[in-house]
C-alpha cells in the first residue's frame, strides 16, 4: 500500500482538493467524481460528502493509496 503524507494548511481541506493535491486525480471535478463514485474512504468510513472536511490527523484511502493528512 502507497502512503503519502499530505502536509495541511490552515484549518482543513475540502476532501475533493486532497485528492487533486495529492495526485490521485487531475482537477477538483475528478475529485468530486470519484467520491461520488462510493470508493474513497475517510477514516475507515465511506465517505459521499464531495466537499467533506478533512482534517489534520485523518486519513483518507482511495484503492490501495492511503493519505495521511499532518
């Protein structure tokens, strides 16, 4: 399983723009498809809400790729 290490600035990120920023898709809309879609996981949780708030100290997974958000 890859981990990347996402570095958070200011008070959290909209699930959608982790997801751009992190490389797992190429815009926020993709992002946004993808959650859609039922296949990334915030905390062990499906998550649905495009623009969920995430957190320092949540992770989020999408397939095998696992983003821990400092």
């Amino acid at each position: 399983m890859q981990e990347i290490r996402f570095a958070l600035e200011g008070d959290h990120i909209e699930l959608n723009q982790l997801l751009k920023l992190a490389g797992l898709c190429d815009s926020g809309g993709a992002g946004k498809m993808l959650v859609a879609s039922g296949v990334v996981m915030v905390d062990g949780q499906t998550e649905l809400r495009k623009t969920c708030k995430v957190r320092a100290g949540q992770v989020v997974k999408l397939g095998d790729v696992r983003i821990r958000v400092d």
